[in-house]
C-alpha cells in the first residue's frame, strides 16, 4: 500500500540525539514520509557532576536559572528534584520551546523565554532580562557553548556563574546504510538542527556523502545554521521555522506541488 500525504514518497534524514528524535520522526511519518534516523550527535553525562551538584545545594542563592536547551533541562532538573526542591523565589528563563516544554514536564511553568526567533540573542531582549545589576545568575549548559549571553548579563550587572551539566560527541556511526539510501535516490532532504551536528555529520558520511549532502535540501531552524552550511558548500539549504512545527511546515513547502 502507498503512503498518502504531502511527504508521500519522501526520505528525510532526522540528524538530532537518538532520545530527541522520536516526536519529529512520527510527525514525518504522520505526513506519509519516511523519516531516516542518522542521529550526529550523542549526549553524555560530564566527567565531573561536583560542579553540578555544589550548583544544586546553593540554587536557593540565586535569583534566575536560565537553561540552554532541553538536554540541560534533563540533565539539571534531574538532579535538582533526586536532591531539593525548586527555590520559591528562583525564577527560571529557557531559550526554546522545547526547553520550556521540559520544564513545565518538572512542574516548572513560568517560564521567561523568546516568543519568535529562539536563541540568546532574542532571551536578551527580554524586558525582564534588561536590569538585572546586582542579580545572581546561573546559566545550565553542556561543555562548551557560546559565551554572549553570560557576556551580556555580566556587562549589564549581574553575577553570572556557568555550570555544565553535559557533554557532546560524536556518535560512532556506521554511516554505510545512509549512504546505500542516497545512492537509491531514497534520500530527499536531510534535517540539521545544530551547527556542531552540521559538522559531525559531515565528517561522519565522508567525501562521497559530502558530495550528495552539498546537493540535497538541507532544512535548518536558524541562520548561523544555514551560513555554516553555505561555507561547507550545500547549495540547497532551507532556513524553518522553529520547533518540530517548523521543520515539517517548511517539508510539506519543500515537496508541495507548485
């Protein structure tokens, strides 16, 4: 029997984790596609939790807790609820919706977060985020990681400590069954939701996978995105909306008949 629907036919690589990859590749199968999980990125838990859990026993000292992505929201709150409650008085800002979906998962429902674009550079627009001299900040992350926006909470006032709760690599990958997939003419477009697993995936499918990569529709959800893919060479990047909702809308564009 023939799949029916706007994705009838089609194969989309799904590049994010393997635990986060689950709801986008239903709602493409949903669509009458097939989703192709390639995941280009693999989540571990840091070499040291002390950090973390130092974080945790003073998390009453701080006045916002901002959690860069759903992996620190995992990662974080399963350790803040093993060990104390949420501070009453602790507020807490997200970056994305997945990040505050998670949150309101852990009882945690008001959330400050960007209502557009998701990145730090719309949290730091926030009104709420603008006169913060004199507030103790925690920021929740993996290793690594951009630095604007402790930068800009520092250079605003306010006392700004990192804390690391996670750590991401490579996953080793045989990346033969993808290739095989994209020599069949099976693989249509191709999802990358990090510039990091951009990279990864690159090194990961070798030069023959880099030559059809640089040619297949490749959907992004933000520009930095889309212009580290440009210099990789692809010719055929989408920039989406954000969210799983995002992705799919720009997919059913993709393949819609003009």
């Amino acid at each position: 029997m023939t799949a029916a629907g706007p994705l009838a036919g089609r194969g989309i690589v799904v590049t994010r984790p393997a635990h986060q990859s689950g709801a986008l590749a239903e709602m493409i199968r949903s669509a009458g596609g097939n989703p192709i999980m390639f995941p280009v990125l693999e989540i571990l838990d840091t070499a040291d939790i002390r950090p973390l859990v130092d974080a945790i026993d003073r998390l009453d000292r701080f006045d916002l807790a901002i959690f860069i992505s759903p992996n620190a929201v995992l990662r974080a709150m399963n350790q803040i609820v093993a060990r104390r409650d949420w501070p009453a008085g602790l507020r807490a800002a997200a970056i994305g919706k997945g990040s505050v979906k998670e949150l309101k998962r852990f009882g945690i429902i008001d959330v400050l977060a960007p209502t557009r674009a998701f990145d730090s550079e719309r949290l730091l627009e926030l009104p709420q985020l603008q006169a913060v001299a004199g507030q103790r900040v925690v920021i929740f992350r993996g290793e690594g990681g951009r630095e604007l926006l402790g930068d800009t909470l520092a250079a605003r006032g306010a006392s700004v400590e990192y804390v690391e709760c996670y750590r991401r690599a490579r996953p080793r990958a045989d990346a033969a069954p993808l290739l095989r997939a994209w020599a069949r003419n099976e693989v249509h477009a191709v999802i990358v939701t990090s510039s990091e697993g951009l990279r990864n995936l690159f090194e990961m499918i070798g030069k023959l996978g880099q030559s059809w990569l640089r040619r297949t529709p490749l959907l992004v959800p933000h520009p930095r995105i889309a212009a580290a893919a440009r210099e990789l060479g692809c010719t055929n990047v989408v920039e989406t909306g954000p969210g799983d909702d995002g992705l799919l809308e720009a997919l059913q564009q993709l393949f819609s008949p003009a």
